[in-house]
C-alpha cells in the first residue's frame, strides 16, 4: 500500500474537533469567554475555505504528458 500525503486541512480540522469535545467533556465551559467563540468560529471556517479552494500544485509524477494512441498518432 502506497502512503498518501498530509492533507492538513483535515488534520487541524480533526484537532480542532478534539480540542472542542475535550472541553465539552471536562465541563469547564465557564472558563471559555463565550463572547469569542462565535466570531473564532466564523474566522476559522473561512480560514478554512481558502486554505480548501486553494489551486493544488501538480506533483512531478502528474505533469508527464502521455502520448497519444491510436491511428492519428502516427
């Protein structure tokens, strides 16, 4: 099996959802200032949505052009 590569977008996602379950379950929730969390929220996902609808760069392997095949590439 092959290894792929990191995709971050999916592993802060991932941390930042740990991050939030953690806090839900230690019940500290009066300790966060709750007057931050909306506009953080909203940050992030836009953070998020760039950093998602950036152009990907082709890898090495990705930019061979194959030769065409059949009676026309002769």
């Amino acid at each position: 099996m092959r290894r792929h590569p990191v995709d971050l977008l999916s592993f802060i996602s991932g941390l930042l959802v740990l991050a939030v379950g953690l806090l839900l379950l230690s019940g500290n929730l009066d300790q966060v200032p709750m007057e931050w969390v909306g506009p953080v929220a909203v940050i992030g996902v836009g953070v998020m949505i760039a950093v998602a609808a950036r152009p990907r760069r082709e890898s090495e392997g990705d930019s061979q052009e194959t030769a065409p095949e059949g009676p026309e590439a002769s």
